[in-house]
C-alpha cells in the first residue's frame, strides 16, 4: 500500500530509540521505505541502521535542517514523510495523513498536536508558547492556516518538496517548508496528532538559541518573497 512512501528519518545520536522506531513501523506492515541521513561521524547509530539493513545517506554538513534537504533531494518515491528518530511520532497516524492529502488534493498535511483532541507529552510550557507564537507570526504575516508550525511531522509530495529550494540547515527549516510553500501557491493543512514522549536520549532543541534561529528564518523570508 505504501511503497510509493518514503519515511524521511533525521537520525542524530539515536541508537537507543531507532530499534524501537525500526520494529514499531515494521510490525505495523506499512510496507513504506526507510531513508537515514545522519553524519559520518556518529557511528553508534550508523551501526543500527546497518543492522536493520535500512539505506541511510550522510549530510554534507551539520543540522536537522541540513539532513533534511539532504535527504528530500535523493528520495524517489512520489510521497515522503519526516519522520523523527526518537519514537514521539506515531506511525499509525501516517496511514491517516496520506489519505487527506490525497483525499483534499494537496502537497503537505502537516500533523498537529494543539487542535481539539490533540495533545504533546513532550511539550513544555516554553515550547508551547514558542509555537503558539510562530504559529501566529506564520498566519497573520504569510496567511499559512496552519495550527503548529514547529512540528515537523509533515506528509507530502516528493516533486513538490524538491521544487521549493529548501536551504535551512538548522531548525529554521520548520518555518521555511510551509513558508516556501504558500508562496508557490502549494495547497496545505493540518491533520490531528497526538506526540509521544521520546522513546530515549535527549531533547536536541534549545528553545531560546533556536527560537532566535527560527525568528530570524521568518524575518528573511518576510522580505525576500
């Protein structure tokens, strides 16, 4: 059912959880791909990775975002989907968020953990106002219509990604994505999600150093539409 879906997998100092990860997508069946990037120096996880004989790529350079358009440039599948490494994602959404963008004719559905009936066990009150305030900058000044802008749990179209020039190597690459799209006119919305407590390991964002990053991401993208 899946094999024109790619799971899009930021793997950074994840050895603990990536078993977890691996063994949950596949008991599920998805019948999806399995596409790491992570960097050449973290062999620890590159050694999971190798045992579950998953493919996995190196990034050039450091950074979430780095890995990420790394990784969108060599998919090949017609759909892909950023998919954390640290099990607070739930894979049984992923079957859900496929059918709307399908279903709604769009190139992103962006999971969200603050409409009704949605939930995080892993935000804090910091995080949480963080967003509510990106969020809020993203729709009043780029008109997103989105309810969770940080979350980079997104479902979409692989050509539509790979047309965007995404170039964000840090976590300003949250904002870019949905930004980028709208101003090519690219049709998204959200879809309900509850985020998981991560299996293990720790949290790699600091909400003050990458609040200023996302903040400035906006700021360049406000003026150079």
């Amino acid at each position: 059912m899946n094999k024109d879906l790619t799971l899009l997998i930021p793997a950074k100092n994840e050895k603990e959880s990536l078993p977890f990860v691996i063994r949950e997508i596949e008991k599920l069946k998805l019948n999806c791909k399995f596409l790491f990037v992570v960097e050449k120096t973290d062999t620890h996880t590159i050694k999971v990775i190798k045992k579950y004989k998953k493919e996995l790529i190196f990034q050039a350079k450091k950074g979430y975002g780095d890995a990420l358009v790394t990784g969108i440039k060599k998919i090949k599948t017609k759909y892909f989907c950023i998919f954390n490494a640290d099990g607070s994602f739930n894979p049984r959404e992923l079957k859900k968020m496929k059918n709307l963008l399908i279903q709604r004719k769009h190139e992103f559905i962006f999971a969200s953990r603050y409409e009704k009936n949605c939930s995080s066990e892993d935000d804090t009150i910091i995080t949480s106002i963080g967003n509510y305030f990106f969020t809020k900058i993203g729709n009043i000044f780029f008109r997103l219509s989105i309810s969770d802008i940080l979350y980079t749990y997104v479902l979409g179209k692989t050509k539509s990604a790979q047309k965007l020039n995404l170039k964000e190597k840090k976590f300003g690459f949250c904002v870019e994505l949905p930004i980028k799209a709208k101003f090519k006119k690219m049709k998204i919305s959200t879809s309900k999600s509850h985020e998981r407590k991560r299996y293990s390991g720790v949290k790699k964002v600091n909400a003050f150093k990458d609040g200023i990053l996302i903040l400035v991401t906006m700021i360049k993208l406000f003026f150079n539409k």
